[in-house]
C-alpha cells in the first residue's frame, strides 16, 4: 500500500513534544534538541511555534521548556475518549493466533471480576463459562490478578467470604487463611500477572495479565485458557510471553506510565 504523503515538519517537531513527554521534568533548550536529534538552533525554531500554540512553556527564570496546556488539553480530551475494552477486543484476534489458545477479557463488576468478552480458539476445550460469568477471587487466575491490584480495603472481605466458603467445602488448593491470601498476592503482584493449574477447571491452566489506566489502576485482565496438555504453563513461555506483551502494550496505549 502507498504511503500517504503528509507534512515532515509536523512529524520532526513532535519529535520534541515526545521527549518532554517522557522526561522526568522541565528540560533545557540543549537537551532537549539532543534528545530529539536535532540542533539547538532547529529546535528552538519548533518551539517558537509550540509556545504560541501553548503545546510547550518556557520558565523565565531557569529558561527550560516544558508542555503547556494545549498539551494537557489534548491528552486529557484523548483519555476521555478511550474505551479499554474496546481497544482490547481489536487485539485478541491477532493475539489469539500467537498464543494459539482461548482468550477472554475480564473487568471489576458489582460483584467481582467479570468475563465480558469471550475468543474460543480452533483447538478449544469444552470449559463451563459463559459472559457474565463472575470468577471467584481465590481459584481463578482472573480473581486473583484482580485481588493482586485492587486495593485492600475492597478485596479482604470479599477474601474472607471465599476463605470461609473454601473452608466449608474442604478444598485444599486455595489459601486456607487471608495471611495466606496475601502472600499469594503479593506472588502475583512480583510476577506481573496470576497463573493456575487444575484449580478451577480441572485439566485446565489460565493465566491472567493485568492491564491498567493512566491512574495506574487495573482497567481490566487479558485471560488465556488451554489443556495441561497443549498449553505452555511456564512463566516467559510461549503463552505468557505475548500475553504480557499485550497487556503493556495496552496499558501504555491507556496512558500508563509505569
């Protein structure tokens, strides 16, 4: 497909709206053209024209640049805009044909983590869940990426319950105890995202990434399933791999900067 013709100057300039982007704070004139590639003199034409456009400010006294209001306008009207399940379900189809297994996105409801998109694969197995469907907190790989990143005041009740009903049904492949729960969690939170073998499901591995806003709270989990005997259930294996990379690349797409 051709490439379309578009105005250079536009797309070199933004060069310098990008690196304040990613700096640390204010910058001086020098740097910030190194950083940019660009000559001092080249890029202090570009922001002349920024500063009238008020996409960058420079402080009187220290002279370094910074973005201005337009910039904050703009990134502010485009993280109003955004819709993280929307822009999650455009990628699971490609995602899905790396990992080679079913895939399902999953959100905080009223009552917990929520399946509200679900991508079967060719070689999927028969498993009982359906949209809507609440996963619970302890057992499922979903619950627990949730429970990792939610914070403690909301999800230790709601642990507690599981705790007790876990207890109830003599089950022995959850925590027995919320410290347990917790240790569980803070794995998790070290790991970057939650895997279970033949806890739910039986014959059944799932993992769950985190993906998360500009506020840096979890907007949602990307959820893989597959049977012990075809899925990759290592960390950094062939499914845990892209599925990380997904989630970063969408948190970053979000307006995460973690």
């Amino acid at each position: 497909m051709k490439e379309r013709a578009g105005i250079q100057s536009v797309e070199v300039g933004f060069g310098l709206l990008e690196v304040l982007s990613r700096a640390a704070g204010p910058l001086m004139l020098r740097d910030l053209a190194a950083a940019a590639g660009m000559s001092a003199a080249k890029a202090h034409r570009y922001l002349v024209s920024f500063q009238r456009l008020q996409l960058v400010v420079q402080d009187a006294s220290s002279t370094r640049y910074d973005l201005g209001p337009a910039s904050l306008k703009l990134g502010l009207a485009s993280l109003s805009r955004l819709d993280a399940v929307k822009l999650a379900r455009e990628r699971i189809a490609p995602l899905m044909e790396k990992v080679g297994h079913t895939l399902a996105l999953a959100v905080w409801g009223n009552h917990g983590p929520t399946i509200v998109h679900w991508e079967e694969s060719p070689q999927a197995v028969t498993v009982n869940l359906r949209l809507g469907d609440v996963m619970p907190l302890l057992s499922s790989a979903t619950g627990r990426c949730f429970a990792a990143y939610l914070s403690k005041e909301a999800i230790t009740p709601l642990l507690k319950d599981e705790i007790a009903r876990a207890q109830k049904q003599g089950r022995g492949d959850v925590p027995a105890s919320l410290t347990e729960a917790r240790a569980m969690l803070d794995d998790v939170r070290q790991r970057g995202a939650a895997r279970v073998v033949d806890t739910l499901l039986p014959g059944i591995v799932g993992f769950c990434v985190p993906v998360f806003d500009s506020d840096g709270h979890i907007a949602l989990g990307i959820v893989a399933l597959g049977p012990t005997g075809t899925f990759d259930p290592e960390w950094d294996g062939a499914v845990d791999r892209p599925l990380r990379a997904a989630a970063r690349q969408l948190s970053s797409d979000l307006g995460y900067a973690g």
